[in-house]
C-alpha cells in the first residue's frame, strides 16, 4: 500500500518560516522524483518544488530563493523549507511521487495571514 503523508501544515504570519514534511512508504523511495505542489481556492494547481532522484532541484519562480527542496533517502522523506512566507503562498501543499506513476498525498493546508 503506498501512502504520502504529509505534516507541518499550520497558520503563521507573513515573513514567517515552515517546515513541511512528507513521509513515504510502499516505494523504492530513492528512485522516485518527489515534488510539492499547491492549489489554493478557485486555481490550478501548480508546481512549488521538484527534487529528482539525483537531486536536481526545480522551483516555481513564485518561491525561488524563499523556499527550499530536500530529501531523506534514508528517512523516506522529502521536505519543504519555506521561509519569507507571504500571503499569496496560502493554499493546500501537496506532496508527490513519481515515476512510472504518480502517487499523491492528501495535502497539508499552509495558510499565511496577520
């Protein structure tokens, strides 16, 4: 069974920092690209970070240099460094796998507000 957990999801103001978790199991989880994505009310949803199986890294220009990509092999984690946070960031993150298929976790809601 695989599952994509996600946590560290919460309420923080704006210029605050995150950290978001997505632990993974019923994968080889080293062979897979992980990425983030959000959607927030009334949008697509859209690309925040990639890392791949090599750690190359990709970011959406929205959060380029405010947020930071990594992962765990060992752990079965990738993870969501977001600093500098602003409102526009608010939505729900979703964390993925993929290779042949794609699998996703149920989000996490990240919202920043005064």
């Amino acid at each position: 069974q695989v599952q994509l957990v996600e946590s560290g999801g919460g309420l923080v103001q704006p210029g605050g920092s995150l950290r978001l978790s997505c632990a993974a199991s019923g994968i080889i989880f080293s062979a897979y690209s992980m990425g983030w994505y959000r959607q927030a009310p009334g949008k697509q949803r859209e690309l925040v970070a990639t890392i791949t199986s090599t750690d190359s890294t990709n970011y959406a220009d929205s959060v380029k240099g405010r947020f930071t990509i990594s992962r765990d092999n060992a752990k079965n984690t990738v993870y969501l460094q977001m600093n500098s946070l602003k409102p526009e960031d608010t939505a729900v993150y979703y964390c993925s796998a993929k290779l042949v298929r794609d699998y996703w976790g149920q989000g996490t809601q990240v919202t920043v507000s005064s």
